[in-house]
C-alpha cells in the first residue's frame, strides 16, 4: 500500500478513546485510517475509568444552567496547581489545551460522538486554588444502550472498577460502598456495586448483553462505547485487534512513513503518517523504575495490561524523547495485592471512616483521604514515607469490606494481617506498634467529633462526595478506628494508566527529538504523551480532556 507523505491515508496505533476519536475526526475529513491495537480488546486505560472530562467553560454546563466559568478562571485554576514545579508546565501546550477543550468537546458532539451531560455537583479537586469551581467542569456521557455497538459489544473493555449502567446521580445517593449494615441482606453489597473494587481487569470479554434488554453503559466505559459507536458508522475506518506494532517505519530523509506490525498471520506493513496512542506505561517494570522511580514492591496497576510503553519505545526508536514530570503529581491510587500472585486491587476503603494510612514508624504523615496528597508525601523525596500502610477497625470491615470483599466477608488468604489490639497489629506489620497505639488515641479524639486538625482530612469537597460515605455523620470520612479485632495490610501505588510522563509532543502532537524539532510524520495523542500542558498540577478529568483536545487538532492537520 504505497504512498506519499502527504498521503490521505492515516494510522493509529491504540485503539483507546483518543485513538478512536482522532480516527474518527480524520475519516470525517476524508482519511482513510486504520487502527492498530495490541491486544485483543478495544477501550484501554479510558473504559476502565470513571469517564470524567474535565473542560472548564464548557457549552454543556452553560446548557445544564451551571455557574458561569470563563476562560480566565480555567487558567487561574491549572497554573495555581501547577506552582510546585512551574518549569514542567509547557506554556504553549497549556494555552492550546485550555483554548480548544471547550471547541473540541463541542466538536464531538457535534457529530454524534456522544451526547456530553455534567457529573453533577462534583467540585474541583483543590477548592482552594484560584480560579476553583464547585460544579459544572466535569463532563462525562449520557447514558448509551451497548446494543448499538454490534459484535463490537463483546470486543470492548468493561470497567471492573466502577458499577457500568449506574449514573453519577444514582452513585452518588448511594455510595461508591453500599454499607454492610444497612443493606439488608447480611452484608452483602448490591448487584450494582458488584463490580467496583476489583482485581485487575479480566483480559476477555465479560459476555454478550441479552439483545432484549437495555445495555446501559456509563462511567469510562459509556464514554469509550460511545466514541467507538460513532467510529463504527464510517467505512473508511479499520480497527484490527490483536496487532502490536513492533516498527516505524521511515525514509532516506527520516520521516516516518508506516508501521509494521504484527498480526495472527503475520508480519503486516501499512503506509502513511502515524499517530501514537497507546497510553501509559503501567505493565513495563523498566519504565516505571525510570519515570516513577518505584520497584515491584510498591507498584502496582489498574489498568489493562497491554499498556506496557510501546508507544515511548516507538518514538524513542526514532528520536522522539521522554519529558518526565515529577513522580510526586502523577495520578496513582493506593491499593494492595488482591491476592498472592492474583493481580492488584483498589477501592475508596483508604478514605471511608474508621481507617488510616500510616508508616512504618506507625505515623499519619498526609491527608489519607485524598490520592493527591498521599502520594505528594509518600515520595517526598526529601521525606519519604515509604512503606506505608491502611489500618482500620472491625466497624470498617462490617461496613466497607475491602475491594472485591463484600462488608464483612472473608479476607483472602495472604493479604489482611489481623489482630485483637493495635500494638499487635503493628508487630505483626513491621510498624511501631506503640507509635500506632499514640497515633490512633489522638486521631480518634477528633474524628469522633469530625474533625482532623493533624492533616485536615474530611476538609474537600470532592473527597467528601466522590469517596465518602453519605450516611455517616459527622464527616463522611473520619470515623474512630476503636473497634477491635483490627486490621492493616501494606500498600502501594498503583497506576491507572496516566503515568504523566512519557513522549514529549509540542502543543500540536508533533512528537519531539532531543533538540524540541518535530520528528516528521509522528504525532501523539492521549496519556502515551506527557501531561506538559498541565505540568505538575492534576485534577481528575485532565488527561481524558487534554486526550480529546488533541485528537481534534492531529485530525484537524493530518487532513489538511
């Protein structure tokens, strides 16, 4: 299939929402592309997500009748949480970014990529930043029936980790946790909250929907489903699974021109430019030692294993370089091995009441209901806190569970350390035991009356709404840790496919070398690239929205 280098034809490798997407606004332009993914399902790290799209001065909001949001106020916001480290934000990127966000995300509804709707009432995640909103900049779809997708239904990734079919709404009456003594049936958790929490994701399909009842799909997988629905509806564009590229190809000059990949038949070559959408680099030990700067032991993912950088090992082959931002602002989670050898488990039990995270001097050193600062101070690399550890009572358990454990089932063998009094717990943990005793008499002396002047948990809004438990009171996420038996496990930070470093890309998507020259005929778009247009600052829904934002303006060039 030869072709010149302004050749109408375009491929994508990575079949995830801004791998659809950019194949999308080409085929509308008149491209031809093809889409290359590696493994055998479509979706990514993004149907595995909560699906949040975070776009400040958004038409939707104004639609819903939210309060008023300005360009103006949107800067403010991203540079005031970018201050830590002012030189990792790209100036350029952000201004692109923040411009055309509120354009492109108009632009796929437009065209009956999806039909956008506000997450409602879900408030900025540092409220005290300039420029903060309470609502109105989380954008995620409305409902879609999974039947309109064909086959294609059973070819795409489900999220395990959030209740698919439930909107934000519902969620939020109900609690990301239904709350063991108050559901009635010995507590177990509803049909609905089934999926949350669980391992890693399964690598097959979970089955085909009854064509005689709805579908409903929400969250990180309705968003992808229905970007993919639209992708389905144009002729000129061809999604092969199971193909891992293993090759650019390029010219006497150096341009790319193609890929090679690798199909079930064989080797196969397609000509044109080339987009890069792979996402992050969760699953490739090598890469997470050097961008992160963590071992086996305290890393772990979420996201679907294919994400293993082939993306940054593509453009480094062909000068494209590496722009790291600061392990302390990427996005990771606190969770635990599911099971020995079993893959890895996550769930918001780290911000309900009745536990806490400490060290191993037995210490809280961070606001442990909130990702953002655990991982700030865990890795301060100035004052590390590594390992760190959750510690909760026996009212958390009865309540909460833990990941795929419903409230008050059995731990699996190998990942709960139990014991009747905290000084023991800690022994058996390699904690100070003593310390924990101290740490825990004076966090449960505030919490009981809501409060935490240590490291002000409980004091976020977003915390509070999209982690906390409603029902209980004072304070949604502080509650004594009294109760015995008491339980503890270690913890690490697990990815979730945004590892905010990766291919450094100006704010067009050009991929660039080691002098900041486009590397021709290579752009990238999604969490394959480094979150430069928001430097260290991350809020939910940046990666999602700078994602799409690029995918609109590659396809914009790539057609002409």
């Amino acid at each position: 299939m030869p072709t010149t280098p302004d050749s109408r034809n375009v491929i994508v490798v990575g079949a995830g929402l801004s791998g659809i997407a950019t194949a999308i606004g080409a085929a509308l332009r008149g491209c031809s592309v093809i889409v290359f993914e590696s493994a055998d399902l479509v979706g990514g790290a993004a149907a595995y997500s909560g699906g949040q799209v975070w776009v400040g001065d958004n038409h939707v909001a104004r639609r819903e009748g939210i309060e008023a949001d300005s360009r103006e106020l949107t800067e403010q916001y991203v540079r005031d949480i970018a201050h830590a480290a002012p030189e990792a934000l790209d100036e350029r990127a952000m201004d692109h970014w923040l411009t055309l966000a509120p354009e492109a995300i108009r632009y796929w509804e437009d065209i009956g990529a999806i039909r956008w709707t506000v997450i409602p009432g879900l408030a900025d995640y540092h409220a005290e930043a300039d420029g903060a909103l309470g609502a109105g900049r989380y954008l995620t779809n409305e409902v879609i029936d999974g039947q309109v997708l064909g086959d294609w239904r059973q070819r795409m990734r489900v999220s395990p980790y959030f209740p698919v079919g439930t909107t934000y709404a519902e969620m939020f009456v109900k609690g990301r946790r239904v709350r063991g003594d108050d559901s009635g049936d010995g507590g177990a958790r509803n049909e609905e909250a089934q999926g949350f929490g669980l391992t890693r994701a399964p690598a097959e399909p979970t089955g085909q929907a009854d064509e005689n009842k709805p579908d409903p799909l929400t969250f990180g997988t309705g968003v992808f489903a229905s970007f993919l629905a639209r992708a389905l509806k144009e002729e000129s564009i061809e999604i092969l699974t199971s193909h891992p590229v293993t090759e650019l190809l390029r010219d006497d000059e150096g341009r790319v021109i193609g890929v090679r990949a690798q199909g079930e038949q064989g080797p196969v070559e397609r000509r044109g430019p080339v987009v890069l959408a792979t996402s992050s680099y969760d699953w490739n030990p090598d890469l997470v030692r050097e961008l992160l700067g963590l071992g086996p032991d305290d890393f772990g993912s979420i996201a679907p294993q294919s994400l293993r950088g082939d993306g940054i090992a593509l453009a480094r082959a062909v000068g494209g370089v590496v722009a790291k931002i600061p392990a302390t602002s990427v996005p990771m989670l606190p969770g635990w091995e599911s099971a020995p050898g079993a893959g890895f488990a996550y769930g918001p039990e780290f911000a309900k009441p009745h536990a806490i995270i400490v060290d191993r001097t037995g210490r809280r050193f961070c606001n442990d209901s909130y990702w953002v600062d655990i991982v700030a101070k865990a890795l301060d690399p100035d004052d590390p806190h590594l390992p760190f550890f959750l510690i909760w009572d026996e009212e958390h358990h009865r309540k909460y569970g833990l990941g795929a454990v419903r409230p008050g089932g059995e731990y699996p063998e190998g990942t709960v350390t139990s014991a009747p009094t905290l000084r023991e717990l800690g022994e058996a943990l390699g904690i100070d035991g003593e310390q924990l005793e101290t740490t825990v008499a004076s966090f449960n002396e505030h919490a009981e009356r809501g409060e935490d002047p240590d490291f002000d948990r409980g004091s976020l809004d977003y915390v509070l709404r999209f982690y906390g438990d409603a029902a209980h009171h004072p304070n949604p996420v502080l509650g004594a840790v009294s109760e015995p038996p008491f339980h503890g496990l270690r913890l690490r930070f697990l990815g979730t496919g945004i590892g905010s470093s990766g291919v450094h890309i100006d704010e067009f998507g050009h991929v660039l070398d080691e002098q900041g020259n486009a590397v021709p005929g290579l752009h990238a778009v999604g969490s394959v690239a480094a979150l430069t247009a928001t430097g260290t600052g991350y809020n939910s829904g940046f990666a999602l929205s700078r994602g799409l934002t690029l995918a609109y303006t590659v396809a914009q060039e790539l057609s002409g």
